[in-house]
C-alpha cells in the first residue's frame, strides 16, 4: 500500500498523485506505467472535485472520496488529500 499526500489548498492535482502513487507501489517510473490515467478516469473532473473555489472554499464535503482502479492498483482519493494505492495485481 502505497499512501501520499496532496493540497488542494495549494492547487495540487490529484491526477498527479496518482499516477506517482500508482507508479511507487508497482515499482516503476510513472513514465513506464502500461496504462495512462485518462484511460481510466475523467482527469480533469478529478482535479476539479477536490480543488478549492477561487476564495479558498473546498468544492466537496470534508469526507468525500472516490474509488477506482488504475494500472492494477485500487486507488482511493480523499478530499482531506489522502490518496491510498493498493496494488490488486502481481507482476
């Protein structure tokens, strides 16, 4: 399991830290991943889920997440900024 974390406050893209956290727990650059994330998931609906308004207001309740697989991993993205992969598949 594979745990990293990012700001929306700060404008981090969830999208991103997927794909670095998917990439950490197969054991591979993000660059070498068989799969690309758009494939999987609408990224830029991600990203927009868990920015911030323009004043700084989160756009989702504070225990929101969203579930999915990517590239043999079970992903999980909170809104606090957790974001947990768990690999599903031996390589």
């Amino acid at each position: 399991m594979t745990t990293l974390e990012f700001d929306p406050a700060d404008r981090d893209m969830p999208s991103v830290a997927v794909v670095r956290a998917v990439a950490a727990e197969m054991g591979r650059a993000a660059s070498n991943l068989d799969c690309t994330l758009q494939e999987t998931i609408d990224t830029k609906a991600l990203n927009n889920l868990f920015s911030v308004t323009p004043a700084g207001v989160p756009r989702t309740d504070p225990d929101a997440s969203v579930q999915f697989t990517f590239c043999g991993c079970a992903v999980t993205v909170y809104s606090d900024g957790t974001l947990i992969a768990t690999a599903t598949e031996s390589e």
